[in-house]
C-alpha cells in the first residue's frame, strides 16, 4: 500500500472519529442511515433514550428502532426535504420523542438522512407533577370566610345576608359586580359554610382560556384525543369538583359553543369528555360571576338566554366601593395590619385627612385599588415613621368640578349639559360635607330624600 493511500485512510478514520466526539458530545439523539436507509451511525444519546445498541441499529434498517410511528427517514429519502417535530416511540421502552430530520446532500446527490431525537418523556412527567400540584393548589384555595368580609355598611351587611341563604340551598348563584368587588371572595366564603364544605371548591377564570382549552380544561378529554393528549386521558375541573363547588370566573368571556355545552352540564348534571361518545354524571355546585351586562348581552345574542335563566337563579349584587365608602375606615385599618405584619412593619396609624381624601375619591378600582394605595403608601413611609399621612398617598384624585361662582366659569356643551355638571357638583358637595350621610345631605339641599336618592342615581353616585 503507497504511502498516499495510508496518508489517505488514516484521514478518513480521524475525520469519522471527530465526527463521531462531536456528535457524542450532544445532549440530543442523533441518526444517521445511507442513501438505502440503513443505519450507519448513532450517538451515546441515541443508545441512552432508545435503549438499543449500536449491534441492534447499525446496518439495519431505518425502521428497527420504532416502537410506534413511521420512519422518518425514510420519509425523508423519499421526498428529498426535511421535515421536523414528528411524535412517535422508539426503543423497546416505547420511549416518547420528537423526531425532526434532514436529508444529506452531498454534491447534488442524496447520500442519506440525519435525524435529531428530542426525549420528551422527562419533559412530561414533569409537566405531569407540575399539572398535579396546580390543581393540588386549586383544591387548598378555600381560605376565606365570611370573617373574612370586611365591612358594617347596610349594603354589605345586606349581600353577606343573601350570600348566606344562597349557601344554605344548591343552586346556581351569579355574583354580579365591578372587578375588585370581591366576587371571588363571597364565592369562597359560600362554599366554605356550604354542605359540600369538604369537597373541593375549583376556580376556573373563563376569560384566561381558548375556546377549545376551555372544553377539555371543563369537561376533560379521552385518551388520543388530541395531540399531546395524556395518556390515558383526563378528568376535567367538573369531575374534580365533584361534590363541591365549581367556580366559573367571567362567565360572560366564554363562547356560544361552550356555554351551550355548559348549559347541558348543568341542566342535566352530565358531561362529554372531549374525544369520547359516552356521558359521565356529575354532582357539582356551580358559582359563577361577571362583571359584563348579561342581559345586554343576550339582547345582542352574545350569551345564550337559556344559560342566562339558569345561572341567574340566585343573583348577589356586589356593591362596589364607591357607594359603601362608609366602610373604608374598616377596610384600610384591616389592609394595614395585614400588610404592616407582610412587611415588618410596627402598628401603623393614619390621619382623618387621609380618610377624608380616600372618601373623596370614586374607586373605579373598587377594594383591590384601595388595597394597592394602602400598601403604596406604607412603603412610602420611612423607617422612623408610623403615621401614615396624605403626602403618603400616590393616587389618581380627580377633584371635584366646584359649582360656578360667576357666568364667566369655564362650563361647555349645551345649557342641560352644564346644570347637570353643576348639579352633579352640589350633590358631591354635600355628600362629602354630610359624611355621606343621606338624610343630612338632604337636610342641607333641603329636598326629601327620595328625591336625593333618584338624583344619586341618576349621577351614579350611589
């Protein structure tokens, strides 16, 4: 043999042993088969998550390590282009991969295919124990009670009386309100002393979820139903809930296709899973809350009337902060002692300015806002300090317009326009200046107090 041909070979052996580092190197699967579709090089990944050797692969065919599926490969040789993410099982474990595969092209030529196996196995029961610990998490989430309530106001006191009849009975109850009324907290506290108290209370927020993930997330799915399915398939939160409390969230975000299926559910306390045929019964209280206009929304046939009618059996208004701000001096010493002990703080006092300011304000926001200011402004204080007071206070206070002094006031629109802007502004006025107390805001208008009331609400000011 001349010395050019073994100059020759032993490049030949070097490259084929680098290649063979540099591909041992890699944390992912690799394949490589000849232009016939036989097999003439593996990785260590490759003996590790398939499980065979490179006695059981090597100058074999393509196909010898398939579990479930077909070959890519071959699929690859055949069309002459790539093709990436197909899910199959390989190995005498049936081990779960994502295949994705190259042709090689060497001076125009297909001399053969690579293909990259990503092991998703691992990802998936992790994914498994994550899904388990989330809906664990569900299960624990019922911690509030009507203690929890805070509030002496005759409206609060009024929708906890209603709350407590609705928890006394099984059916349907709607929580109707703004966001940050509490919505979520009364549903809580209707399980809690409900007699389905120690079976799981689940909430499910409508709005979070796609039309088709609400389905399966709702009522489960078989096993094969779709890809990535579980194995084996699984129970939805309607058969989680099962002797409890389902909790459905912005009821009035879901699609005219789930809350027919919905409707079904609840009228006939059975349910589809997804991908199957046969009904499977359940016994679940359903809760549910909004804070869209359900009645305009049936008008407009963006929510089903039978639905509407079924949900709606018990209806809980929740007054938002704006007309029980008689409460507010209960509900900011409340948000400071939670939050004092969050941030390790000492016992916190506030001034009658900042009462007075925090009533001056509408609360759009409604208590979740309140709770936000409240925790703003104990971060705003200082070490040494434990007053909180109004410079403390970072919010958006819109001031009230103050009746015209003189026919000079900046007023615009039409002659109606401004006396309501100036009505509106009177009425403010005295309802500050009476502490919101009706009677003596009437007293000082000197109107009656119906005639107060109608005003109050035609200005929503209640």
């Amino acid at each position: 043999m001349t010395e050019g041909k073994i100059s020759s070979l032993t490049a030949n052996r070097d490259s084929k042993l680098l290649l063979q580092t540099i591909i041992d190197s890699l944390s992912d699967a690799v394949s490589v088969v000849d232009e016939k579709g036989i097999g003439i090089m593996i990785n260590r990944a490759y003996t590790r998550i398939t499980g065979m050797s490179e006695e059981q692969v090597l100058k074999k065919p393509a196909t010898v390590d398939i579990a479930e599926g077909e070959s890519v490969h071959l699929r690859v040789l055949q069309t002459g282009k790539p093709i990436k993410g197909v899910r199959m099982k390989v190995g005498p474990f049936r081990r779960e991969v994502i295949v994705s595969c190259a042709p090689l092209i060497i001076n125009g030529e297909l001399k053969g295919s690579v293909g990259v196996i990503h092991d998703i196995s691992e990802l998936r029961r992790v994914m498994e124990e994550l899904e388990r610990t989330r809906r664990l998490i569900r299960k624990l989430e019922t911690r509030y009670t009507f203690d929890d309530i805070i509030g002496s106001s005759d409206q609060i006191r009024d929708t906890i009386e209603r709350a407590v009849q609705a928890a006394a009975t099984p059916v349907c109850v709607l929580l109707r309100g703004e966001c940050g009324t509490g919505k979520e907290l009364f549903a809580h506290a209707i399980h809690h002393v409900s007699e389905r108290a120690e079976k799981p209370l689940i909430r499910v927020n409508c709005a979070s979820l796609t039309d088709t993930l609400l389905e399966s997330e709702l009522f489960g799915y078989s096993d094969g139903a779709f890809t990535g399915a579980k194995k084996g398939g699984r129970k939805g939160y309607f058969e989680e809930a099962s002797g409890g409390t389902l909790f459905l969230d912005e009821i009035g975000a879901m699609s005219l296709e789930a809350q027919s299926r919905l409707l079904r559910a609840i009228q006939e306390g059975e349910i589809i899973r997804v991908g199957e045929s046969r009904t499977r019964r359940i016994d679940v209280r359903v809760i549910a809350a909004t804070n869209a206009d359900l009645e305009k929304m049936v008008e407009k046939e963006l929510f089903r009337k039978d639905l509407y009618y079924r949900l709606n059996v018990f209806p809980i208004e929740m007054p938002p902060l704006r007309e029980i701000k008689s409460d507010i001096p209960l509900l900011v010493n409340h948000c400071l002692s939670r939050y004092a002990q969050e941030f390790g703080r000492t016992v916190i006092e506030t001034t009658p300015a900042v009462y007075r300011r925090l009533k001056e304000y509408d609360w759009p926001g409604n208590v979740r806002e309140l709770q936000n200011i409240i925790a703003r402004a104990l971060i705003n204080l200082n070490r040494e300090e434990n007053i909180i007071d109004e410079k403390h206070l970072t919010m958006p206070f819109i001031n009230d317009p103050e009746p015209c002094k003189n026919d000079s006031a900046p007023f615009e629109g039409t002659l109606k326009d401004m006396r309501h802007t100036w009505e509106k502004a009177i009425i403010r006025k005295a309802m500050r200046e009476s502490e919101d107390n009706k009677a003596e805001a009437a007293r000082r208008l000197d109107i009656s107090i119906r005639n107060l009331y109608n005003k109050l609400h035609r200005y929503k000011l209640l």
